[in-house]
C-alpha cells in the first residue's frame, strides 16, 4: 500500500521578489501561485495569479478566473506549484501466534457437610441502551469548517500626472497602480494654474508659473513679431493703391 503526502513549498523569499520585481520591470508577464485555497472565490491550493505590482513584502496579483486585483503576503504565495510525493505506507506488524492451554478439569471431591447453604448473588439487572439516543448521537452533524475569508481588498495607489506640452498647452493622465486609465486629456493653462493652487503646494506653484510666464513673453513677442508684419503689408498695399491712383 502507499500513501500520498504533500510537500509543501515555502513562500516568496527576498529573492523570489528580488527577481520578480526585475521581470514587472522589463515588461514581462510574472507568474506566482496561491499557497492556501479560497472556497469563496473557486480558488484551489496552487491556482496561478499574474504579478501586478509588488510593495515590500506585499504583491498584489490577479488570480486566474478572477476579474480582480488581490493583495497577498509574500508567505501567502510561492514561485512553483506545491509537488505531491508518494510514499510506501508502513505495512502492518504480524502479531506471533498465542498458544492457548485448555483448562484441566479437576477429579470431583464429596461435598463437605456445612451448616447453611450461603444464598448466591441476585443478578442485578443493567439498563438497555436507549436506541433513539444513539440515533440522535450519530445523527448530530459535525461542526461546519469555517471558510477561509478574503482579506480586504486594499486599492492600489492612484498618480495624476500633469505635463507642460508646449507653450500653451497641457496634458493630464491618470495611472492606478501600473495601470494607465483612460487615454491623457488636455487642459489649458489657466485649469492648472488654479488646480494647483488649490493643492497649496508652494514648489508646484512655482514651477507651473514659471512655465506659464516663460509661455506669456513668448506669446507676446510671437504677437510684436505679427503686428510688425501687418503693418509692413499694410504700407506695402497703401503704396500699391497709390500707384494705381497716379496711373
């Protein structure tokens, strides 16, 4: 006979994240795996979960067949799947044959006389088992094992980005956790500047300005650079007018 016991592989070590981390940051798809079932997700020991961010000893994953992201412990998940072992079972001990002696009956021997026969024990009589408080005993159902609940999920960080594009123009993104949401959005000048001193951040503040200032002179020379040339071709159509007058 054989029996099958189960190895069970150890968490993610500093390495194991070590080296995760490395393949999140080139761009290529991690895979770990769960260490304990989740009855309430339809999850078994072993199930697969794709790698979305790691935050010290915390890796958030997406389990297969599961639309969610959860976090997990570094010793909640391991690298390889657990490896099953099988095992030869202990074959049981022969017990060595018993020699059993029969009793030797002894010759019978004449009744001595006695004065009075001593009365024999009454037998007292035992209850029977009530058969309907076996029933109820063995009818009695075990206790329910307590699913293993979920922990929380915890939302992953969420970066708002603004970006100066140009001389007037300005790009918004947004990125929850390594996920870009949405596609970037413009916005014009004024937006951020208010935005910004909402935030009450003095360094925000100041390097908006600065790009906004730096956008205002430029767009003022762009404006003494037209009018310079609208009013050159005002004269040139003048002269023209003039000659044709003359003629």
């Amino acid at each position: 006979m054989y029996g099958v016991s189960a190895r069970r592989a150890t968490g993610l070590t500093p390495d194991d994240l070590e080296t995760l981390s490395t393949g999140l940051a080139a761009g290529k798809r991690v895979t770990v795996y769960l260490r304990d079932p989740m009855p309430s997700l339809g999850l078994d020991a072993g199930a697969s979960a794709r790698v979305v961010s790691i935050d010290g000893n915390t890796v958030t994953v997406s389990p297969k067949g599961v639309d969610d992201e959860l976090p997990f412990e570094a010793d909640e998940l391991q690298k390889n799947r657990a490896a099953t072992t099988t095992t030869p079972a202990a074959a049981p001990r022969r017990q060595p044959p018993r020699s059993v002696t029969a009793p030797v009956a002894a010759p019978p021997t004449e009744p001595r006389p006695t004065a009075a026969k001593k009365s024999a024990p009454r037998p007292v009589a035992t209850p029977a088992p009530d058969p309907t408080e076996a029933r109820s005993v063995e009818s009695a159902p075990a206790p329910a094992k307590t699913a293993r609940r979920p922990k929380a999920s915890v939302a992953a960080a969420v970066s708002v980005t603004i970006t100066s594009t140009g001389e007037s123009s300005w790009i918004v993104s947004v990125a929850h956790g390594a996920k870009k949401q949405g596609k970037p959005t413009e916005v014009t000048a004024d937006r951020v500047a208010r935005a910004v001193r909402e935030l009450g951040d003095e360094t925000a503040v100041s390097a908006v300005d600065g790009v906004i200032d730096s956008a205002r002179e430029a767009a003022q020379k762009r404006i003494s650079e037209l009018s310079q040339e609208l009013e050159a071709a005002r004269a040139a159509l003048a002269n023209l007018d003039g000659q044709a007058t003359a003629s």
